[in-house]
C-alpha cells in the first residue's frame, strides 16, 4: 500500500501460521487461519483511460480475532503497508466492523502518547489531537485512497497466540474514499519494515507466504522454519538508503532490480535506468498489497515492445486505443473462446542483484471478467506502466509471486524466493481446512 493499492477480493483458501516465540515471550502452537484470495468486480474498465481511477481486481485477506472477548475480522495482508488498521463500528448495521466498545482489552492512544509523534510514510500529515484528546490519524495511500481515525491498542489473536496491545488504527468507515471496496473487508495487515507494522511489533527475524494459482490453499508463515521439501531460495539484498529522500519509502522492501529478459533476449537498457535517482525515485520495492507489476515507463515500454516481437505470431491484439486495463495496462489480446488454454508464450525474467525471478507464459496474461468481443475473450498483460499511475517506482505485485516461495529475512536484510508449487507445499505442512 505504500506503493499502489487498496485492493479486494475472491475464493482461494490459504492459511495463515505463526511459528517461533514473539517478542511478547509468549509460548503457543503453531496458528492456522484462512486466508483468501479475493476478486473484485468491475463495471468501469471501458472508460477512457483518462478517467480510469486505479483499482485491484484481487487482495489477498486474513481472518483473525481481535479484542475482549474476540471479535473475528478480516484484514488485507499488505507488506506495502506500516499501520494496520480496522473498520470500527459506529452503527449496528456496519458491516465487517470492529466494536471496541464490546473489546474489555480496547485503550485508546492519548495524543500526548510518544505513539502519537511517530512519522510514517502512511502519514501524509502528522497525527493530531481530536477533541477527546485522542491520538487521531489520516492514513492515505498512493491510488488517492484514504481513511482516518483513532490510534488504539488491543489484543490480536491468531488461534492459541495472543498479542497483547498491539497498536493499530481504529478507523471511521464513513471517511473512507473508497468505501465500496472497503466495505468488503474489515480492514489492512500492515507488515513493512515500520516501526508500528504488525511484523516489527510481533518481533518475528522472518516470515514467508506461499500464494497458490489454484482454488486451493497456500501459507503465511511467521518465524524461523527448515523444511526439507523446500527447494533452496535464492536471496538478493535488501536495498536500505540511511539519507531521507522524498520518494525513497525506507521501510518498504525494497530490492535492486539490474534487467529484465523475454525469453532468453535481455532488454537493451543499461542497468542504470533500474537505479534510484538523487531523489529516491526509481526504487523496487516488494508489495503483497499490489496485484500486478509496474515499470517505470522506458522500461514498461521496451518489455511491450519485446513481448510484441516475440508473439506476433501467436496472440491478436485487442485494437481499442481507449482501453487500458486497471488505469496502467495498455497491451490486451483478443483470445478465443474456444481455445482450450493458451498459445505458449515466453517467459519474462526480472534479474535481481543476485537472484532472478521467472514468470511463466500462463502468468502474463490476466482475463478481464466481463469483456468479450464477439467470440473472443480479451486478456492483459501483467506488466503495467508505473507513469500511468503516477507512481515513481518499480512495484513486484502478488500476481507474479503465485507459486513462489517468499521469504522476508529482517534478521539478515534479504528477500528470498523458489518456485513452489504452493498448494503442495501446504498439504506438506499437513495443513487440514
């Protein structure tokens, strides 16, 4: 969310596992929780590009438990994000809600607590007193999304794990601009690298999640592990830069992108091009919060032109100069509806500072729901244009992470990856539903 997003929902069960001690010096089993992979229905993706607004057609979500006695919500697993907030109910009809009037554990932060100074990215403006003396906050995000509320602390628990005073965002569902997409969860997991994300508070070194393609399950893995049906990952560093730069989130996850390949043909660009600027613009960051990936526009433009060359003989390209996919995707193909499956494509291959992540042919393209042309179904490629968006910076979204084994190495500053097949790795971790 500190890149692209608030983003939504559909019907994959995952689950969520909390493994090691916290912080909190609690002992407990390991938690299971489902987590879903959530679709979002569009009726405005054939307007003119300049008045698409940015939206998701996916968000993966967690259910969990929080307050006195527990009140069960659903929250968007977002490593895009640093505060973790909840819908909080004002009316009895408020859908997926928190009530912390019926939480005995709920305390609000004073706004003269040192919480209430904390700066975060997902700050625009610093927090503030509201008239009860209460530690308000706005939190906006980078599609123009926002919402505001109360800091507080209460009890987070995942099955047999409680987390006492864990500080999150008690928010008005009435100030939310993006109330329709909002209404279907409760709220948002924050798990950047921030000093108020939910992974810093817990004190876990790690965590991994494992999204599957399927109707299936996959994990969200907190803490150490060694499975020896796990293939070995591949590491790249974690990109840190001390100076405060005004587009530089460092807090994000940020990784150091060097090329990107179609097949085995390396785009034409030098490495330079993938580097931050003397301005922090340019960065690569990691998002489960953001569905697809973005390239800045030079970059964005070579791997359209590439992706081209290399399938003029097998794909049609839907000709429709006023449709781009979700405000940023600009390259769509007409496919039959006949066909069974798609034509073999190349694979792209983001080349990391010592790792290389390869996404398959099947992944590059994404059928948007509800558009035909006459016996033809209309896909997308998955790349977008970040420039588009007006975000400036590299975003690697979960749709290009399904199938992958992905680790958050805070302790040793890396992100690692292997492919997976992710529903397996599940039923290997005798996961029962």
């Amino acid at each position: 969310m500190a890149s692209v997003h608030l983003l939504r929902l559909s019907k994959l069960f995952f689950v969520f596992c909390l493994l090691l001690e916290s912080r909190f010096s609690l002992s407990f089993k390991n938690a299971i929780l489902p987590l879903k992979v959530q679709k979002i229905a569009s009726g405005s993706l054939t307007k003119p590009p300049k008045k698409l607004s940015f939206h998701h057609n996916v968000t993966l979500t967690v259910t969990l438990a929080v307050g006195s006695p527990p009140q069960e919500v659903t929250m968007v697993l977002d490593t895009g994000s640093e505060l973790s907030w909840l819908h909080c109910k004002k009316t009895p009809t408020t859908p997926l809600s928190y009530d912390p009037l019926h939480s005995t554990s709920y305390t609000p932060v004073p706004c003269t607590s040192s919480i209430c100074m904390t700066r975060t990215r997902d700050f625009t403006v610093p927090a503030s007193c509201d008239p009860k003396k209460l530690c308000h906050a706005t939190l906006s995000y980078a599609d123009a999304t926002s919402v505001d509320g109360n800091l507080a602390h209460d009890a987070f628990r995942f099955t047999d794990l409680v987390l006492p005073g864990v500080i999150f965002g008690c928010m008005d569902m009435d100030s939310s601009s993006n109330q329709d997409e909002d209404s279907k969860t409760t709220g948002l997991m924050g798990l950047n690298r921030g000093s108020l994300s939910l992974v810093t508070q817990m004190g876990y070194p790690k965590f991994s999640y494992c999204i599957s393609d399927l109707d299936s399950t996959g994990v969200l893995l907190f803490g150490e592990f060694n499975f020896s049906w796990l293939p070995p990952l591949r590491y790249t560093a974690m990109v840190k830069i001390s100076t405060p730069l005004p587009y530089f989130d460092r807090v994000a996850y940020t990784v150091q992108l060097e090329g990107i390949k179609v097949s085995e043909t390396v785009l034409p660009l030098p490495k330079s091009i993938y580097e931050p600027d003397h301005t922090g613009a340019g960065q690569t960051m990691v998002d489960s919060g953001t569905q697809f990936t973005f390239l800045l526009g030079p970059v964005y433009t070579a791997l359209k032109n590439e992706f081209l060359k290399q399938t003029k003989n097998v794909l049609r390209v839907y000709e429709d100069p006023n449709f781009v996919f979700q405000g940023a995707m600009d390259l769509c193909y007409r496919v039959e509806r006949s066909r069974v499956g798609l034509p073999v494509l190349p694979s792209v291959s983001m080349m990391f500072r010592g790792a290389e992540m390869v996404v398959p042919g099947p992944r590059l393209l994404y059928k948007v729901a509800g558009l035909t042309k006459g016996s033809d179904d209309i896909y997308c490629f998955t790349f977008g244009n970040s420039d588009l968006l007006g975000i400036e910076a590299y975003v690697i979204g979960h749709h290009h992470q399904q199938n992958m084994w992905m680790e958050f190495d805070l302790a040793n500053n890396r992100v690692g990856f292997a492919e997976v097949r992710c529903d397996s790795a599940s039923q290997k971790l005798e996961i029962d539903l």
